[in-house]
C-alpha cells in the first residue's frame, strides 16, 4: 500500500510541477504586463534563493556573498549588454560570478561559522565601495544606463534561468557531489577522513550556486535600465535569500522556493504601501520561525504530516 | 613489513610541547596499542597521523611513503582510517548514508553508487547494525554509535585502522562485543593502531603497546613487559 502511495504521489508532484511550468510559459499571453513584471522579481527571488540553498542548504556555511554575485552579474549586462546577444551577456555575466566565487570560495572557506558570514558580507560591501568609489573618482558619473529589454523577453529569459537553477539543485541533492556537500554540513572533519576533499567541494558548489545567481542579475539590469553600485549590490540581496530559506526549510528543494515565493509576493504588495511594516512584520515573523520552527515551514508541515507535532525526540 | 612508522615525531601548541621526539613503527597486521594518562598526547599524535593536524618536525611514513604534510583525505585515500574519540558521526544523515558516503569517497576506484550500496549494506551486517540503517545517526545509543563509526572507517578500505577509545562509555556486556568486533577486525588480517583506556581489552588485544607520558614515549613492549613495568605503574599510580 505504501508503494501505491509513494508512485502516486510522486506522480502528482510530476503532474503538478509540469502543470506549473505550462502554465507559468503560457502567463504572458493572457494577463497584463504589470503582474508579468512582478512575477519576474519574484521569480528572481527564487532564483537567489534557490541558488543559495545550493551551497548553504546541505554545508550550514551561511554565505551573505549573495549580493555580490547577483551585483557582478548586473554589471557585466551593463558593460556588454550593448555589444553582445542577451544569452552570450547573461552566460558571461553568470560565468563572470562563477570566477569570482571560486575565488572567494578559496579565499573565505577554510573559516567556519561567523567568520565565514562576516567575510562573505565584508566582500560584497567591499565590491560595491570600491566600485561607487571607481565611478565617483575616476569616471566622473556614478550609474550606468542599460539596454532595454521587453519585458515579455526578461520574462522568459528568468523563467529559464529558474528551471535550470532548479534542475541544477535537484540533480545535485540527489548525487553523490550532494552526499558529499551533505557530510562537510554534518561533521566536516570527519568528512574530511572518509577522503572528501571539503575544500574543493565546497568551492565548487558555491561557484555554481554564484552561477545563477550572476545569470539573474544579468537579465535583471535589462529590465532596470538603469544601475548603480548600490542597485546592484544592494545588501537586501545578500540577506532575503537567507531569511527566505530558512522560513521556508531549506532540508527540502520546496522550502527555498516556498520561502521566497511567499515573501517576494509580500514584498510586492506591501513595500509599495508600507515600507517600514514591511520590515517589520517580516522580522516578526522570522523570529518566531527561528525559534519555534527551526525547520521551516516545510519541516513543520513534514513533521506534523509524518504524525503529529507531540513525537519528540530522545537525543534531539 | 613496515606499514606505519613515525621518526622524531614532535607537536608544539605555543610553548607546550604536546608530542615530543616520538618514533614509533608498527607493522602490517600487528594490532598495536597507545596508552597513557590524560594529557598524555595520544590523540594529538594520532592527529598527526591522521593529516588532522600538521606536525611541528618530525616525518612520519605511511607503506614507506612520507605523509606529513598531506590533507586528511588524501591519506584516507592512501588506505588509513581512523575514528573520533568523542563520535564524529554526520549526525543528521541515516546510519546507512554515513556508511554509504566512506564506501563512495574513502578510496581512489571508481565506484557505481551502487556497489557502493552493497558494500556499505554489508559492512552494517558486519558490525552488526543493520537493522537500524534507516535511523538518523543521531539516534543511536553510544555503543551502536561508536560501531558506526568502526563501519565507516572500514568502508574507505584501509590497510591501517587507528582506534581513538572505542571502548570508552561502554557497559561491560557493550565492552564484550566491542572487543569480539575488534578481534574479527583483526583476523581479517586488518592492522590496528589503538588507543584504549580499558586495560582488559588493551592487554588481551593487543601484540605490542606503546606508553606516553608528557608527550613523549616512556615505554614500549608486549603487554606482559608494560603491566610489569615499573616506569608505567608509577606513571599510572604515582610513586
């Protein structure tokens, strides 16, 4: 009885996802182009989101480096965004973050725990200084103008980008490259005696995370029209897809995109109307997650389907 | 043949000399013993061994090969393995997955994921657990934890197997398995490097031991010459 379950549920998970993308590519030919628009940050968040649970999701190495991918990503679609084709600018823009992470990546994950967070934040606030203070002092204009794309385009190009940082996700959480990101989270020592070579794990999977995130911000610039260092790197970029996945789980590939999903979609209507309670209902309400559902809201529905809130357990 | 041997061997933490001009050498099948009183730097060498620490000075070689200075997984990967004193499991993984994980990364062949499957299902019946392979390690009570642990350690397929106190916590009828564990270990031909403070294992299992004291080596000899030692028993119960 428990196979016919399991066959039938996972097939209605198939059904429903695929459901979802249809209807998802079809969107635009039936509704208006404000909601399209909204649609497109929403999806970005969930891109950020998704891409940096990746990496931090199996390892617990909270990178806040996520601003800073999305930022070089913004910037390279707007230094060649006039020269090349929108696919060449967005590869290269996530190529561009990919580089750079295995940088950082070497640099910054032999620390662990707040070293890392702090490190990674200071290196994107680094980036965006130094480029406000490059266009400040040596190029006389701070901002670049970008060239526009349709939205419908910027549309696609995001609904792409979500599918294959998905993809990417899935695939490497059910491989053996996600056993091993999986085991350094766990004990990273003792990962490191079974013959996991943490650092090289790590590095990878956090450029690849810095990939899609780059790729995102690519095509993000295209429909801004115009950017600046603080635009691109704004810091809300390297902390929502924090807050996001851990409220909404990040032990399952749903939490992320459920987490960001529901909070992109709050941002849209209520940061428009009230800026300050927007923040503030949004701390509020990750406080309590944070303490009382440490595993998000997926782990709570999880636990509570698996029987009951009341089963605890001996050695938590 | 030598499998393991260690020439001046010495660790420094500032001013504290934790290891000292230690040589030690241990051959391939012996089942070798380390003891000492706490502090003594038994585990710090075996962390110096193991690639977990670097070593001040001193060389130590591994199937005659220098290993000091490489990563912990590359000397993994050379055929050695060891485990945590306090149990360094991947706490929120299944028993089966921490198995399954040293059975896909411990060595350098190329291996499916599921032969990989087989190997680690097998080495749980070995050891006895696999009725709770499905269990998150974090379950487990202190004996079956510290099995896991001897199962993953097998699982890279180590030539050498360095045991740091998997006998320590263990309720005497625990203790009688664990040594019976130990013993099959050992006549599969495996050697063993241990450090035990459970006398009664160490004396019965035991080839040779080696005694530390104030990170240095103050004795070595079967177990007969180290229990009537007379440096050990005053290191042990004073003069």
């Amino acid at each position: 009885m428990d196979w016919v379950r399991m066959i039938s549920k996972k097939s209605f998970f198939l059904g429903l996802s695929f459901l979802i993308i249809i209807l998802l590519a079809t969107l635009p030919l039936y509704i208006p182009p404000y909601p399209v628009i909204s649609l497109t940050s929403i999806i970005m968040y969930i891109i950020i989101t998704v891409s940096w649970a990746i990496f931090s999701g199996p390892t617990r190495y909270i990178s806040l480096a996520s601003a800073a991918f999305f930022g070089v990503g913004v910037y390279t679609s707007a230094i060649l965004g006039e020269a090349l084709l929108l696919p060449v600018v967005i590869v290269i823009g996530g190529l561009v973050s990919f580089i750079l992470a295995l940088f950082i990546g070497l640099l910054t994950l032999r620390l662990r725990g707040m070293y890392f967070i702090i490190f990674t934040f200071g290196i994107s606030e680094l980036i965006r200084h130094s480029l406000l203070w490059w266009e400040t002092k040596m190029m006389g204009t701070v901002g670049r103008w970008v060239v526009a794309v349709d939205h419908v385009v910027v549309y696609y190009v995001i609904l792409v980008i979500f599918a294959l940082a998905l993809l990417t996700a899935y695939l490497v959480k059910r491989s053996r490259f996600g056993l091993a990101l999986k085991s350094i989270g766990e004990q990273e020592e003792a990962a490191t005696h079974i013959g996991i070579n943490a650092t090289v794990v790590k590095t990878i999977a956090f450029a690849m995370s810095a990939f899609f995130m780059g790729a995102a911000g690519a095509i993000m610039a295209t429909r801004w029209t115009y950017i600046d260092p603080k635009i691109a790197f704004n810091p809300l970029f390297s902390f929502m897809p924090v807050l996001m996945a851990i409220f909404g789980g990040t032990g399952q590939l749903y939490g992320p995109i459920f987490g960001a999903a529901l909070f992109a979609y709050l941002e849209e209507i209520l940061i428009t109307k009230f800026p300050y309670y927007y923040m503030l209902i949004f701390g509020s309400i990750l406080i309590v997650v944070i303490l009382f559902l440490p595993h998000g809201v997926v782990g709570l529905v999880q636990k509570w389907r698996k029987g009951g809130l009341k089963r605890q357990n001996a050695n938590p | 043949m030598r499998i393991l041997e260690g020439e001046k061997v010495t660790k420094h933490f500032g001013g504290l000399a934790a290891v000292y001009h230690v040589d030690f050498a241990i051959d391939q099948g012996e089942v070798v013993g380390l003891i000492g009183p706490n502090g003594a730097g038994k585990t710090t060498l075996f962390n110096l061994i193991s690639g977990s620490l670097p070593t001040t000075t001193g060389e130590i070689r591994y199937k005659g090969k220098k290993i000091t200075g490489l990563k912990p997984h590359q000397i993994c990967r050379k055929g050695m393995a060891r485990t945590f004193q306090s149990a360094k499991l991947f706490a929120g993984m299944t028993v089966f997955e921490n198995v399954l994980a040293a059975s896909l990364f411990g060595t350098k062949r190329a291996i499916t994921v599921s032969d990989a499957e087989r190997e680690a299902m097998e080495l749980l019946e070995f050891v006895e657990l696999s009725t709770v392979g499905a269990m998150p390690a974090k379950d487990l009570p202190i004996a079956h934890r510290k099995r896991l642990e001897v199962a993953r350690a097998l699982a890279t397929q180590p030539d050498l197997l360095m045991f740091d106190e998997v006998m320590a916590g263990l309720n005497p009828a625990e203790l009688a398995q664990a040594m019976e564990l130990i013993t099959k270990i050992r006549n599969k031909g495996m050697t063993i490097f241990m450090i035990e403070h459970v006398m009664k294992a160490i004396m019965n299992i035991c080839d040779r031991i080696i005694v530390l004291h104030h990170g240095s080596k103050i004795a070595e000899g079967t177990p007969e010459e180290i229990a009537t030692s007379q440096t050990v028993v005053e290191v042990y119960l004073g003069e």
